[in-house]
C-alpha cells in the first residue's frame, strides 16, 4: 500500500486491503471512500470487508463506486457529497487511485485554478491532463489527438493481451506495441482449482505484471474508459487519448458477484467460498479440509463462463478428499447447475457420470443460485425447467462454492465495438471486427462460440499475430482459429479427463489416444495439469513460443 497525498485534506491510493487498516489510522487518515465497484478484480476484497475493518479501526467509511474511465457529473456529485459528510483527512482509493485523483480535480475544478490541480496531482504521481482537456471541451474528451501513438494497442493483459504481443514481436520485432492494464499483478488462473484442492499454493499463481510484459513493448498502467474507434482512439481513466493504427480487445470478463443477492456480504465466511477469486481459493480448501459432515452445494451459473468445467472440478476434488479421509459417507455433495446437462460435449460425460457416482452427488439441473443468507446458510435458486412454471427453493448448506454469474466488462458492452448480447464482434475464423477491419479480439471477451479457457487464447494469439502481420503487409487474413477450447477436468487427486474440443464439439485431441485418452481419466493428464502446464503458460504461452499452437492456414473459397 502506497498512499499519496494530494493535498493535507486528501489523499489517494490504490487498492487497499483490509490488513493495511492499522497502518491507514497510523497516517491519520480519519475516512475512507471506495471508488472502486465490487468484483472488478480476482484479488480484490469486497468493500463490506473494507468497511468492518474501518470501522474495527475507528474509520469512517463510505462506498462510491465509479465503472472504470466512466466518471460521470453524477459521480461527482456523489464524491463531492461524501468529503462534506466525512471528517478529514480522507482517502479515496480505487484499483490504481485513478479515478479517485479524477474525482477530485472535477470536484475542485470548480473552486480551484486547473494549473493547481494539475500541480497538486502530478505531485502524488498522477496525469490530469485528459481531465484539464475533458473540462475545457465542455464535458467530452476530444480524440482528434492523442497523447500517444503505437503501432499496435492492446488492451488487456492477460493471457491473450501478453500471448499476442509476444507473438506479434516475434514476427516483426520494430513494431511499437503498447499493452494497456491497469493490474500490478498476473494470475494464472487455471490453478485456482488447484489451490483450491490443496495441490498448488497460491503464490504459485501469481507474478507481477511488469516482469511478464515482452521486452519492446509499452506498459500503459491505466484502465480503458472507451474506444472510439472511428478515430482511432482509446480513452484511459484520466480522460488520456492512445491512438493506433491496429487495436487488439482482450480484456478478459468481470465476475458479476453483486447478481446474486447477499453474496458478497458473505463470500469468505459462513462457508461461502470460490475458486474464482485469489484469495477465496485457499478457503475452498479449509473448508474442505474442516467439512466432516452436512451438505456441501457446489453452484454453476448459465453460460457463458470462463472455463465450464471449473464449477464440477470444485466439486471431485473436494469429494476426492472427504472420499481419502472417510468422510464422504456423511457428506451431501450437491452441483446446483443454472443449465440442462453435466458437461455440453457427450464424448467426455461417461467418464464424469462415473465419478458422480463415486462421490455419490446429486445432480440439480436448472438451478441458478438468485441469493445467499450466509449466517442462515441458506441457498435460494431459481428453477426454471422445460415447459413448466419457475420456481424458487431454498436450500441449507454447511459449506457451498459458488462460481459467479459473468458477462463481458462494462466498457465492453457499451463499447461501439459490442454486439447486442456485449461481446466484442469478430469473424469467428480470423478474430477480426466485422466492422472495423483494424480492430481484432482474442480471450474471454469475444463472441466466437468457442470455449472460454486459457488454452483457447493460447491457439488464438497467433491466429491474430498472423493476420495483424499480413494486414500491414497489404495482404487478407492467412490464419484461421478453429475454435479449440481444453478443459482438464479434474475428477480426482492424479488423475484427469482431457477435454479438448473445437466448433461444433468436435473432439481436437492434441495426443495420440495410446498416450492419453481424454474421454477417459488418466495420470498422464494429471502430470501434464500439474507439472508441464505452468511451466508452458509462463515460459512458453507469455514469450510468443507457440509449441502446439501453430495457427491453422486460412482456407480461400475459389469463387
């Protein structure tokens, strides 16, 4: 935590933590405003965490959420409210204290020179040059400008963003290429289950960003307020312009906790845990490790979702365990799934029914968690199935893992770039915008009918550094992405089914079926899982080492 002080009365920062409390009273900060929404990050504690620890620590605290680069006069207002109702000196925090330091010249623009804000913010490390121009063009950020230009921008990175920055330098090295994030940290995500079954440790998840970001390319430290793409233009928070020639989206998808009533107010408590955030993932595996009887839900939101196998790999590994233990036989294991079937590619279905037999779970089809009581234990779902009326039923539970409901981030969807479901629009074959021939999107954000994993974006990124390098060449698209999505679903401790598949669910195994059988668990599916893919997604997927991800070549109709 690094707090910087714009003036006596106010000080900013990015994200705190409810741990840096003491340290926050000891600076004689007196309040606390959180610009930041809940669940923006994986990493990223909820303000109801925030607020008891304030006030444990005799802090005020008041929640102002702001979308990212979305600040509004009603924003404003807020903010201006809340630092006359609270004592000071105040800290205003966000994901990088961006939008905070963007309130608050908005907020003194009107009682002070912009020249001192200017001044005043720079000072505490922050550039409120957008924000000077925002407020001299009469409310809106002027793009005929910008206050830089790359060859390729890319925004997002995650394991798309970096995959393909690294492959476009590997194609042609005097590109300049900026990626665009605001995380300080990278999360390889995929071994949240992992951390989640007792088997990795989540440190062995995480490195920080700038240690990841290829060499020759432009960090940009900011979050994206909006594209505008007719002028080719990017608004960062800070009303800051980055203009290209080439854009690529790939910002991966937001976590939608506040659509289930109640839990947020109880996610990392009254056993309510996730393998979808950083920090709950070890608590999956306490509460595994705690649980020796009761009822144990495990809950799956409608599609789309990041990864669909995550939800059920919760689920076996923890039966797994309580099946090691002996404690299975007191255990009611229920997968609470919003959808119609256990997995949507049969070929793979036997091989999982057999251990839903094993851990003896009960399959509920058509149930999607609406709210949660934590300290009444209580589930709510709605029913919704074929030909008959909804209907809602309440569950009690001693432990549940949920996966949230997601969908593409607001900046996405109201993006000119979106369709009408808020996907980004792209040929699903050559990743490229069907209306802007410059802009392309590869990861969770976009709408090709793909699955949405890692190894999906590990295929895509060349499939987008291919035809970026041929569109500055003068030439059409060359690569094709067939749609390959892998789902290693962990069905027991050293032991996986290999799901891998393409459009249409047809099976693309990448090994010959005497080495590993992916309708079958294998050990040899495990080893990969455990031991080979870490190492390839950090050494090889992240530095534009493209083993076993050649693209496939466009085919060109001949009329």
């Amino acid at each position: 935590m690094e707090l910087k002080k714009i003036t006596e009365k106010t000080t900013v920062s990015a994200q705190i933590m409810p741990a840096d409390m003491e340290a926050i009273k000891a600076a004689g900060i007196r309040a606390i405003i959180c610009n930041r929404p809940d669940g923006e990050g994986a990493d990223q504690p909820s303000f109801e965490e925030i607020a008891a620890a304030a006030k444990k620590a005799g802090i005020e605290a008041r929640y102002v959420p702001v979308q990212s680069g979305m600040v509004s006069d009603d924003d404003v207002d807020a903010f201006s409210a809340a630092l006359k109702d609270l004592p000071r000196p105040v800290l205003a925090y966000c994901r990088t204290g961006t939008r905070s330091a963007t309130l608050w010249s908005f907020h003194e623009s009107k009682k002070r020179p912009m020249p001192e804000i200017l001044a005043a913010t720079k000072a505490a490390g922050y550039d409120m040059n957008g924000v000077a121009r925002r407020i001299a063009n009469g409310g809106k950020t002027p793009t005929d400008t910008g206050d830089a230009h790359f060859d390729v921008v890319i925004v997002g990175a995650g394991a798309g963003g970096i995959s393909v920055a690294a492959s476009l330098k590997s194609r042609k090295s005097g590109l300049s290429i900026a990626v665009i994030d605001p995380a300080d940290i990278h999360y390889y995500q995929p071994g949240w289950t992992m951390v989640g079954g007792g088997i990795f440790q989540p440190e062995q998840t995480a490195k920080t960003m700038g240690s990841l970001i290829p060499r020759g390319v432009k960090w940009i430290k900011a979050a994206v307020a909006a594209f505008e793409p007719k002028n080719n233009a990017v608004i960062l928070d800070g009303c800051r312009v980055v203009k290209y020639d080439r854009l690529v989206v790939c910002p991966g998808l937001k976590l939608d906790w506040e659509a289930v009533e109640g839990l947020e107010d109880t996610l990392g408590r009254n056993g309510v845990t996730s393998n979808y955030r950083y920090d709950l993932a070890p608590y999956t595996w306490q509460l595994v490790q705690e649980l020796k009887e009761g009822r144990a839900l495990f809950t799956q939101p409608p599609m789309p979702i990041k990864c669909a196998g995550a939800p059920q790999k919760a689920m076996y590994l923890s039966g797994d365990a309580w099946f090691r233990n002996k404690a299975l036989k007191n255990i009611d294991i229920q997968f609470m799934n919003a959808g119609g079937v256990l997995f949507g590619v049969k070929d793979y279905v036997p091989a999982l029914m057999e251990y839903i037999k094993k851990y003896d779970a009960t399959l509920n089809y058509f149930h999607n968690l609406v709210s949660v009581d934590g300290s009444a234990k209580t589930a709510t779902f709605k029913v919704a199935k074929p030909d008959t009326d909804p209907e809602m039923v309440t569950v009690e539970f001693d432990m549940m893992h949920v996966c949230p409901p997601q969908t593409a981030p607001d900046f996405i969807r109201v993006s000119p770039l979106a369709d009408a479901a808020g996907w980004v629009d792209v040929d699903q074959a050559t990743l490229r915008h069907k209306t802007y021939d410059n802009i392309w999107s590869l990861g969770d954000v976009m709408n090709a009918p793909n699955a949405k994993t890692a190894a999906a974006a590990r295929k895509q990124a060349p499939t987008v550094a291919d035809n970026i390098v041929a569109d500055i060449r003068g030439r059409s698209p060359v690569s094709a992405y067939d749609g390959y999505g892998s789902c290693p679903l962990t069905v027991e401790r050293g032991k996986i089914v290999l799901a891998e598949f393409g459009y249409g669910v047809v099976l693309k195994p990448s090994f010959p079926s005497f080495l590993v059988d992916g309708t079958k668990p294998t050990r040899a599916a495990w080893f990969l899982k455990e031991k080979l893919l870490p190492p390839i997604y950090w050494q090889a997927m992240l530095k534009g080492k493209e083993w076993m991800a050649t693209p496939e070549k466009l085919k060109v109709s001949a009329d």
